[in-house]
C-alpha cells in the first residue's frame, strides 16, 4: 500500500509551525490543508486530550465566525499524534496567507475567559474532557513562541 503524503514528512526534524500539508482539488475548487504543528514530534510531550479539546471548541468557534474566513472553514481539529491541529480551507492557499488568521485565532484562545463554547452535554460528546487552563498555556505559548517569531524554517516542511 502506498505510503500517504503525511507519512513521508520527516517528524523527527519537524518544528512547530504552520505548513500547508496538501492541495486538493474539488471540482473548481481547491482544498488546502493546513498542519497547524504546535509542539516538535517525538522531542517534547504530545498534548493531553482535555486541553486539545478545548483547543478544538475555541478554534472551530473563532474560525466559524470569522469575517473573511468563517465560510471558507472545511475542517478544524487535531491531529491523532496530539501534536497539533489540521485546518482545511476552501481555496488555494500557501501557509503565509494564514498567519494573521492564525495570530487573530490563537490571541483569541490564549486570552479566552467564560464558559467554553460547546462544553456542555448536549452540544458535545465528551464535554468533560476539557481543560481550559492548559489551554491558554498552550495557545500563549504558541502564539507567542511560533507564531511571532515565524521564520521561513517555519513555514515550509523540512526536506
């Protein structure tokens, strides 16, 4: 069976960043995906699953409603490894084009206070698995150690 494209990346010199992952093309339209990579693979602890949940609430709930993006949101959600987030948006994109989209989200996240959008029994399946403290840690460590100091190293997968 041949090996998917997301296998063929090399994790162990793969850092946090924003890469696009694939292109996809849906009738006239094209789907790009994107590997949203907030910790290095196989280096530092993955992400436990209640403070990716709630990542997950937050982001899908920033993105929706987003101005410019909201209704070119396919997919947001994380990555089985627990080492990031996939986000999939109609068009063609390159990973620069949603830098400022993910700064806006991730600021969104890490200063978030209230009740999570979704935790509750009967909008979400596991609603209490959700850690929103870890979560905030997560998104301002990021934001601030990934997505303000983006280099091209950053933005484009490791040969």
């Amino acid at each position: 069976m041949k090996k998917i494209a997301s296998f063929t990346v090399n994790h162990l010199t793969l850092k946090p960043g924003v890469y696009v992952s694939r292109k996809d093309p849906i009738g006239a339209e094209t789907v790009t995906t994107f590997d949203i990579r907030m910790t290095r693979p196989n280096f530092e602890p993955v992400m436990n699953t209640a403070e990716m949940h709630t990542l997950e609430h937050l982001g899908a709930t920033f993105l929706r409603n987003h101005e410019t993006f909201g209704d070119k949101v396919v997919y947001f959600g994380p990555m089985g490894c627990r080492t990031g987030f996939y986000l999939l948006l109609a068009g063609d994109y390159a990973s620069r084009d949603i830098v400022d989209l993910l700064k806006e989200m991730f600021a969104f996240m890490k200063d978030f206070e209230g009740d999570v959008p979704g935790a509750a029994a009967r909008d979400c399946g596991n609603y209490l698995d959700m850690n929103l403290p870890m979560a905030k840690f997560l998104a301002k460590r990021f934001y601030e150690g990934t997505l303000c100091a983006l280099s091209d190293e950053s933005l484009m997968y490791p040969e």
